[in-house]
C-alpha cells in the first residue's frame, strides 16, 4: 500500500521508535523503505513515543501541518499523543483495514 500512495502522490514520512541496529536492517533490507520522503527514528532523537515532542520534531523538521496529515500505529497511546498535536490518528490493530480506515480520511 506505501507504493500505492507513493504513485497517488502523498507524501510519506515515518514516526518510529527503532533503536540503532533494528532502524539499519529495516533501512536496508525492505525496499519499501525508500519510498518515504523523511521521518524522525527514536533513536537519533533520544525521545520515544508517546512524548509530544517526537510528533512536533517530525513536523517542523518538514514543514508539515499536522491538520493535513494522517499517524498509523498499533498502539493507541500513541495515536492519542500525535492528535493531542493536531494529527489524524488511526489505531491500526488489523493491516488489512488500512484501506477502509483511510478512506474515512477521503484518501484513495
């Protein structure tokens, strides 16, 4: 679905809380990966989600408003943190929702 979006046009950032060697393999070896325009790793940031401030760093460091944009994460902790800065949230337990649950956003 990330490549599917990528051909529509949206841009894709991702938010993670990867440690070092886990964000490398990931970078490397899933060609997925390189479809996103940016993103903001725990790791290099010394903070994790939930802490608001990962979500507001993501979206200074690229200029975003956070109205325009959606967050995707199985933990609804941290869905919650990234609407307490203004951004769509969905709780995704299930993968194979993702589409619907976009949809309600009007995202094709």
């Amino acid at each position: 679905m990330i490549s599917e979006l990528k051909e529509k046009g949206y841009n894709l950032f991702f938010l993670s809380n990867f440690h070092g060697k886990a964000f490398q393999i990931v970078a490397e070896e899933y060609k997925f990966f390189r479809l996103f325009d940016g993103g903001v790793v725990s790791y290099r940031e010394k903070i994790i989600k939930p802490n608001l401030e990962i979500y507001r760093r993501l979206l200074d460091r690229y200029n975003l408003n956070p109205e325009e944009c959606i967050f995707i994460d199985d933990v609804n902790e941290n869905v919650i943190a990234g609407e307490q800065v203004g951004i769509k949230g969905i709780h995704l337990k299930d993968v194979s929702i993702l589409r619907e649950e976009l949809e309600k956003y009007l995202v094709e």
